[in-house]
C-alpha cells in the first residue's frame, strides 16, 4: 500500500483534534467542576500529564506499545525513535507516515493518563501525581494499548476496540477509582464547581475532539471514519437527552451539569464500538451509556462512599466496559466487517470483548493499586489537611484562578 | 441621626433606591451579603449529590438621617421591599454619634 495524502491530512489534523481534548478542553472540563480554590491544579493535573506521557511516548512508550515483542509487551527497537525516518510508512496502517501514526497514537496515551486526574483533584500531592504518570503509563497504558492495538494477545483473540474504550477509557476509568480509593476522601468530599460554563465550552470541545479520536481512528478518509464520527455525535446527544431526563425525572430538575455529564458519557459509551456500528447501534449506545453511568454516578459512588471526584470511574470506566459489550451485540457486517450477536455473528465477538473487559480490567486494577500503594508509601499521596483546606493553587502553585485587587 | 440598616432581597434592591430617591433621600451605602432567619437555606443538586447552601444571598442597604425622617424612611423600604414571602428582610435602626464629610470638613446633619 502507498502512502495516501487525503488519509496523512485527515489524520493530521484528527491529531490536532485529539489534542485539544486534553489542552484545554478535558483540563477546563474537569476545572469547572473543581471548587475555586483548586481550579488551576486540576488545570495543571491535566497538561502536566500530557507533557509527561508525551515525552515517555518518544523515549519508549511508542516502542512497548506499536513495536513487535511478545504478546504481552513491545520490544524496544523504536527506543527514542529509532530508525524512523519521517518518510516511511507506519508498519500499522502503510497508508500514512510513520511519524503522523506515532505522533497521532501519542495524543491517545496522553490523555488515557491525563483522564485520570479527575478522581483525585483537590488533594493530591503534585509531585506523586507526576510519579504516577510516569509510572501508570508504562506499566498500563503501554502494554494494554500493546494487547489490544499493538499485535498483542487480545488483537489475536479477536478482541475490537476501534478508539480506545478498554485500552483509554476501562484503564483510566479503572486507574482512577483505585487511585481514588488508596487517595480517600477529600475532608470536604463534595462537588461545587467552580464554573459550569467553563464545564460547558468543555463538554464542546470534547465532543469536537471526539471527531479526531474516534474518526481519525480509522486511520484514513474512509466511510468508516465518516461513519464513526456521525455515529459519535449520535451518541452523544442521546446520551445527553437521555441523562437530563433522568435528573428530571429522579430529582425533579433537570441540570446543565446533567446533560453535559450525559454527553460526555455517550462520547465514552460509543468510543470502542464507534467504527463498527450504525446510527441505530449509535442511538442505543448512547441510551445504554446514559442508563449505566447515571447509575454509577448517582447509586454506585453513593454506596461505597468513593471519592471519584469528577465521576471519571462512573462515566469513562464504566462506559467504556459498557460499549465494549455493547459492539460485539450490534456491530454491522456492512460498516467494517464484524459481525455482532444481533446480526448472526454468534456468541464469538461477545466471548472475545468479555475476556478483553476483564482481562484489562483485573490487570489494571491490581497494577494500579500497586502502583499508588508504592508511591504512598515513598512519597505520599496526599497535601496535609491544611493545605487543602486552604486549596491547591496556593499551596502549590502559589496562584489564584481569580485575583482581586484589594 | 440615625443609621438604618435594611437587609432586603437582592431583587428588590431597585425598588428600594426608587423609593428612597422619592422621599429625597441622597445617598446609600449597599453591599452584598449572605445571611439567613426564617427563611433557612436552600439545596442545590450537582450530579445528584445535594448541597446544602445555609446562607442565601441578600443586599445590605446602610443610610443615614436625621431623627425625623426615620419613620418615613423605614415606611419606603418596607413598602418596596415587601414580597409577603418569608425572606423578605429586616430593618435595623441604631444611633450615630457623628457624621463628617470628608471633602469639606462640614459635620452632622450637614454633611448628610
């Protein structure tokens, strides 16, 4: 196959995309909901991560993850890009520029670790969380994406996942809660946000990013790019409709941060399966991810008394398990080949997207607790009580989000 | 002189500077605060996880007058500022022993 120009272009910019979800989008995002006096930490949380992920994706993130090895884990024979001229195609997809695949795969594992810090704003000390970055994303994010998208085990068994719903949104959905369980409860474990509007230009350029995640996944200007994106944004309405009704309903108002919660996680629910379904699988994810996390959101957490602060286990962990499931039932012969349960496909994807849930799953959760039970235990993981009465932007930074004058 | 202090719905602060304005009043000073009697808090919901807000916000208009015209002041702002509601508000009145105007050094009632 030769390189194709349209397919460098399209996925060029889906890379910009892709990077404006996590700067500014997911940082304003998750700033809103954060209390004043902690805004520009949760701001700093979010592209401190990325800037760190990116930099170990050029070191010897892309190398575990895209290269050959075993099963398991990449070897490191693109260690600091070894050997890759920006002219050759991508092994992966010889359609595009080596460089434009790795540089476009680079903004995923960012964001994977950067989703993360929404679980523990407002009381995390800055320099473990930089350690659990740098940590977390090579001994999860790197070999999960290698499983799935990288020739690892999961790819041969058959496992889909077309924009990351197990290796982006299961892992840092299910690194969060973890995280957010050995971090404990924040003194003043509720959410006042700081600015809903600033949570609503967020929720946009989410979901404009979402075109550059899931379309620029299939990794060329085809139909299926076009398809994913439509059905993307299919979801994501529906996910928001269906969230306000629940509030309205359950609560009796219906809330702004209700719907953009909904939309955000029919953007999550739609993310593995956006490549493989039509616009009635869209719309049915879309209800299906809005019923599963409103529940996690508002029983769950409320049940086990989890601090998942911004709800990233409620609406990213669980929505992308919930259309991981959800493709092997309604993925479409005609939009890329698989065939799902309702369209005479067997029980065969089902299998394969039920050991892929739990495999990344059980790893991801017993790494993660290792992981924040040895940085606790070397660093510590939380600001004294002190400094997080007082908030994290002056303690740490020794900033304020808004400053008066006298 | 007396200082009235009235602690009103924030809505209602037009209606009472109208008010006041027509029985010639000149000059207030208003603020914004937070506060509650009666009336208690409200709950707001994010994400359905209730808040409880115990302070509602409300506007503390402070003016001055000569003894004579409390009456009157006091019948304007409770007219203006009355909804019937509970949380409409209450008037404080209290003694000043000295008003001075800092421009032109005048004292008292002059200064008013």
């Amino acid at each position: 196959m030769k390189i194709v120009v349209a397919d460098n272009v399209f996925v060029f910019v889906s890379t910009a995309f892709v990077l404006l979800m996590s700067v500014p989008a997911l940082a304003i995002f998750y700033a809103g909901l954060t209390k004043v006096k902690s805004m520009l930490n949760t701001i700093v949380m979010v592209v401190v991560a990325f800037g760190v992920v990116s930099l170990l994706w050029l070191m010897y993130g892309y190398s575990l993850t895209f290269s050959e090895g075993n099963g398991f884990i990449g070897d490191l024979s693109y260690l600091f890009l070894h050997g890759i001229s920006p002219s050759d195609p991508a092994p992966a997809a010889p359609n595009l520029y080596h460089y434009l695949f790795l540089f476009f795969q680079m903004t995923f594992a960012a964001i994977a670790v950067a989703l993360m810090a929404g679980a523990f704003v407002e009381r995390m000390k800055f320099v473990s969380w930089i350690v659990v970055c740098i940590v977390w994303a090579t001994l999860v994010y790197f070999p999960v994406a290698h499983w799935v998208w990288g020739g690892g085990w999961l790819s041969h068994l058959g496992t889909l996942d077309f924009a990351g719903g197990l290796t982006i949104h299961e892992t840092s959905g299910l690194g969060a809660l973890v995280g957010a369980l050995l971090l404990g409860r924040r003194k003043d474990a509720m959410m006042l946000p700081s600015s809903l509007p600033l949570t609503a230009i967020g929720t946009g350029l989410l979901w404009f990013g979402w075109f550059g995640f899931n379309g620029g996944s299939a990794l060329a200007m085809s139909p299926q790019a076009v398809s994913a994106a439509f059905v993307t944004t299919i979801a994501a309405i529906v996910g928001g409709v269906v969230w306000m009704g629940l509030e309205w309903i359950k609560f009796k108002k219906p809330t702004s941060l209700g719907l953009f919660t909904g939309i955000i996680a029919g953007l999550a629910t739609i993310t593995p399966a956006s490549g493989f379904v039509d616009i009635g699988g869209g719309v049915l994810i879309g209800i299906a991810g809005a019923l599963v996390c409103f529940w996690a959101v508002v029983w769950l957490k409320n049940r086990f008394k989890y601090d998942d602060s911004l709800d990233v286990f409620g609406v990213h962990g669980v929505g992308g398990m919930v259309g991981a499931l959800m493709l092997a039932l309604l993925a479409k012969p005609d939009i890329a080949g698989a065939k799902g349960l309702f369209y005479g496909g067997g029980f065969g994807q089902l299998w394969s997207e039920l050991i892929g849930v739990v495999a990344v799953g059980v790893y991801t959760v017993v790494v993660s607790y290792a992981i924040f039970k040895v940085v606790d235990l070397w660093l510590g993981l939380r600001v004294s009580k002190e400094e997080e009465q007082e908030g994290l932007d002056e303690t740490i930074h020794g900033e304020k989000a808004y400053v008066k004058e006298y | 002189m007396k200082k009235i202090e009235a602690v009103i719905k924030p809505f209602k602060l037009d209606d009472v500077k109208e008010a006041l304005n027509e029985i010639g009043i000149a000059g207030m000073t208003v603020s914004e605060v937070k506060g509650y009697g009666r009336q208690q808090g409200h709950s707001e919901l994010y994400r359905g996880a209730e808040y409880v807000v115990d302070f509602l916000p409300k506007v503390k208009v402070e003016i001055v007058v000569p003894v004579q015209k409390v009456d009157e002041v006091i019948e304007a702002i409770t007219q203006a500022a009355r909804t019937g509601k509970i949380g409409d508000g209450k008037i404080f009145v209290m003694d000043v022993e000295k008003v001075v105007r800092i421009r032109t050094g005048e004292e008292d009632e002059e200064a008013l």
